[in-house]
C-alpha cells in the first residue's frame, strides 16, 4: 500500500491535476451558462482558515462571456502576482457563494495553467 506525499490543498478543484486553460474557460463559462454572478478574489494565504479574501473590484454583474472575466483575472494577476487569486460564482437566488477554484497561485510562474 502506498501513501500519497502529503500536498496542500486549497480548493475543491485542487484534488485534480492543475486546469488548463481551455478547462479554466469551461469552468467560467459553466458559470456564466448557470446564471451565476462570477466574482474575483485574492489574499496572501490560502490556508482553509482564511475565510475572508480581497474581492477584486465589484463583482461581475453584467459579464456575458468568458473573456470578460478571465480580462479581469489578468488584470488582478498583473497587479497582485503575489496572491492566491480565484474566480467565485454567486447564485442570486440562493444568496451565496457556490462554486470557487483557484486561477493563479504564487509559487507558480504563470507557466502551464492558471495563466489568466
């Protein structure tokens, strides 16, 4: 039996492999079709007690395509690449937060996923 080195988890989506970013897209326009609010926020840490992140700007109300979004993920990259950075869908029904995956991580160049 083999046990798995232990590895940090930030998200959900963190038990999978890192999203490319066609996946990344797919995700944020999963969002868009859902009629969910998407939302950009960062922070320094991403430890599972850090329960208040930074929202970048307001959030996206009248975003109707991924490229809108995944500009301003680029934009909060460009400013804060030294942050956790994660796109969030709020449902305005539900009045809550219901999905949120991490875009960029700090340690990571901007090389192969999480590019936006």
């Amino acid at each position: 039996m083999q046990t798995l080195p232990k590895e940090r988890r930030f998200e959900t989506l963190s038990y999978l492999p890192p999203l490319s970013d066609a996946q990344i897209q797919k995700q944020v326009q999963y969002i868009l079709n859902q009629g969910y609010i998407p939302a950009i926020e960062f922070n320094e840490k991403s430890d599972p007690t850090e329960f208040y992140w930074t929202l970048w700007k307001l959030p996206l109300f009248n975003a109707r395509s991924t490229q809108e979004v995944l500009g301003e993920v680029q934009e909060c990259r460009s400013q804060y690449g030294n942050c956790y950075i994660r796109v969030v869908g709020f449902d305005n029904i539900k009045q809550c937060q219901v999905l949120s995956f991490i875009v960029h991580k700090p340690s990571q160049g901007g090389t192969s996923g999480y590019r936006y």
